[in-house]
C-alpha cells in the first residue's frame, strides 16, 4: 500500500510518513495509558462531605 502510493506520487516523503505514524502510536498509547491509570486509581474511602456529626432517619432508627 505504501509502495503503491509512493509510484503514484501520492506519498511524497516515506520518511515523513513514518514520522506521523509514530507521533499518532504514540499519541494513542498515551491516551490508552491515562485510561488505565484512570481505571486503576483507589477512590477516596471518605468522601469530603461527609459530615458525622448528621444522622439519616433511616439509620438512626426513628
């Protein structure tokens, strides 16, 4: 395909095409990893609202 596109000229420079194919890898196995690491992230065990001082009727036993 890329030697198809190089004798139609369509292709002028291998070396620049090479180029923009890594910077796009490595653009996606960036964005692959800020997902995982997203994904793998321990969330907070207290939430910053929470306030146990307030009771809920639900579990207060009223």
């Amino acid at each position: 395909m890329i030697e198809d596109g190089m004798k139609n000229e369509r292709i002028k420079s291998l070396e620049s095409l090479q180029s923009t194919s890594k910077a796009l890898q490595l653009v996606l196995f960036d964005v692959e990893r800020k997902k995982r690491k997203n994904l793998l992230r321990i969330p907070d065990p207290l939430l910053r609202s929470f306030d146990p001082s307030k009771t809920c009727a639900y579990h207060s036993g009223v």
